[in-house]
C-alpha cells in the first residue's frame, strides 16, 4: 500500500470524572483518502509499556508504529493511562502503580467516545470505520491489549474472575506481552503485583499476532526465559499466528521510539520487518481476502537470512 502524509493531534482531552485525570489521547491518521478508494478507515488502539523513559510510556510514544500504520491507511488512537510517569500520580491513588484495570477500561472508553473523538481531529470527520477496530500493545500493553482480545484473571482484591474483553475489537496484535502467572513469574512479581499471578489464555480468541523477541528474557518477570512472551500463542486458542524476532530483545529492535537509550537491541531493519508484518496482519485481518499477511509472510521466509519467523495456528 502506498504511504500518504500524516495528521497527528495531541492531546486531545475527554473529560472523565470518574478516573484519577482526565483521559489523555494521541491520534494519528493518513491525511488524504486510503488506497481503497474510500475513507472507511480501520482504527488501531495502541497501549503503551511502562519503560525507563519518562514521555515514550504515554500518548508521545511507540512513533516507528504509529506514524508507519498511519501512512498506510489506519487511524492510531494511544491513550497515556494511569500509570504513564508523565501524570506523577500519588503513590496512594487506587490502582497503582499499573493500573491493570484502568488501562483496559481506557480502550473502552475510546471506544464509547468514537464520535467525540473523530469530531476534535480535523479533517477526520466520516472517515472512521467503526467495522474494522484492532487493538495492540508493548510489553505492559500486551497485557492490557490480552484483556480487550479475551484474556481472564481474578482480581486479588476481592477473588472475583475478570472479563474485560472488548466485543468491538476484531483483531490484535500483542508485543513482547507478559505470558502465564503462577510458578513462572519471580517471587518479587508474585508479591508485588498479583494480578499477574492468574492469567490465564484460554478463552482469548480474537485473532492474534503474537510477537516474541528471541532473547527477551525478561529476568526481573520470569523464570521462564524468552518462551514466556510466547505464551499468549501457545496457550490460546486459534486462530493465531506467532513472529518470532531473531537475536530481539524486549525493545524489537527499538519500536517503543526513535534512537530512545532505553533500546538494548537497536536494529532498524529489524523495526522495519516489525512495521510490515504487523500492518501485514492487521490488514489482512480486517479485510478478509486481503493478501497483504501472505505476501509478508512468504517475503519473510525468502530472505535469505530472515529476520524473524512465523508460525500460525
């Protein structure tokens, strides 16, 4: 698909009385019509991570994505949820420090406020597609995104099972995302933050790209090593594929922004593979019949020496 100009708008601000602030957004969308010939835009939702920098784990974050499925035909809605440094919360402010709740209900409210939010971005107006919405997430944000695809956990406030999945959502894709809880998680996550010790994917069945890096270890959540970020593959049910990057780290090459310190793996062919395989997918899945995941594939499998692979299931 051909790469049109972007329109970027922040902060675009939705007043919400009953949340800590008021829910901050980013949207970014292609500035002239999409290759089909239409304005039905696809909308893409995108949670941030929770890195060392102190702007990239906000609205400000994740440009290499962002402003790449822009100029190919989707709008991209980034929400700064609760636990983003930027907002400098009390300490006390329930739902800290991660905000596991609150950062799923944020996509919801996104999604509640369409009109309000297509009406504040100028030239944006009839454009949206409210047919065609994906969901996707870094890190802590693959976490919120596998609660909107399906993913369940019980609340260690009060023991009740958790269901927060987003019937609007067709798609997702979830990046370097935490995997299962229990005896793969360190004792100081276990004690710490408990939410993460139930996950569980087995009723997730929105269709889902699951990106891993290689050597994403990962040591300070698990155990487990790398495999762990495959477990949202391996754990639910199809239909799903899994990319696995060679030689990644929890960075994927550096997604989270351009040229950020925090990057341990900065590889920009490896961040260009990530933005075509990922806009790859999306596409296709929300337009079925699309061949644009098939040719990403097959393109990825004929390097000769491919920067990731792909498994589907």
């Amino acid at each position: 698909m051909r790469e049109t100009p972007v329109l970027s708008i922040a902060p675009i601000v939705l007043p919400t009385p009953d949340r800590a602030v008021d829910l901050r957004l980013r949207v970014s969308a292609p500035v002239t019509s999409s290759a089909t010939g239409n304005d039905d835009l696809p909308v893409v939702l995108l949670s941030h991570g929770q890195g060392y920098s102190n702007n990239l784990s906000s609205l400000n974050g994740y440009a290499p994505l962002v402003n790449y499925w822009a100029a190919r035909g989707f709008v991209v809605i980034q929400p700064t949820h609760l636990s983003s440094t930027t907002l400098n919360l009390p300490a006390e402010t329930p739902g800290a420090p991660l905000y596991w709740r609150s950062r799923a209900e944020d996509m919801s409210r996104v999604l509640d406020r369409l009109d309000e939010i297509e009406a504040a971005v100028p030239q944006l107006p009839g454009r949206l597609d409210r047919d065609r919405i994906a969901v996707a997430g870094h890190s802590m944000g693959g976490h919120t995104a596998s609660l909107l695809l399906g993913a369940r956990l019980t609340d260690p406030q009060n023991g009740e099972e958790v269901n927060l999945t987003e019937p609007r959502i067709r798609a997702g894709v979830l990046l370097a995302a935490p995997g299962r809880g229990g005896d793969a998680l360190t004792p100081h996550v276990r004690e710490n933050w408990p939410f993460f010790s139930t996950t569980d994917f087995s009723r997730m069945s929105t269709p889902t790209l699951v990106v891993a890096g290689e050597k994403d270890d990962s040591a300070h959540l698990t155990v487990m090593g790398p495999d762990w970020h495959t477990d949202p593959y391996t754990l639910a049910p199809g239909p799903k594929s899994l990319l696995t990057l060679v030689d990644a780290e929890h960075g994927l090459g550096g997604i989270s922004g351009y040229d950020v310190a925090e990057t341990t793996d900065e590889n920009p062919a490896r961040v260009s593979a990530l933005q075509r395989l990922t806009w790859a997918y999306l596409r296709s899945e929300l337009y079925p019949g699309d061949p644009a995941w098939r040719t990403a594939r097959d393109e990825l499998t004929a390097d000769a020496d491919p920067l990731g692979r792909v498994e589907s299931k």
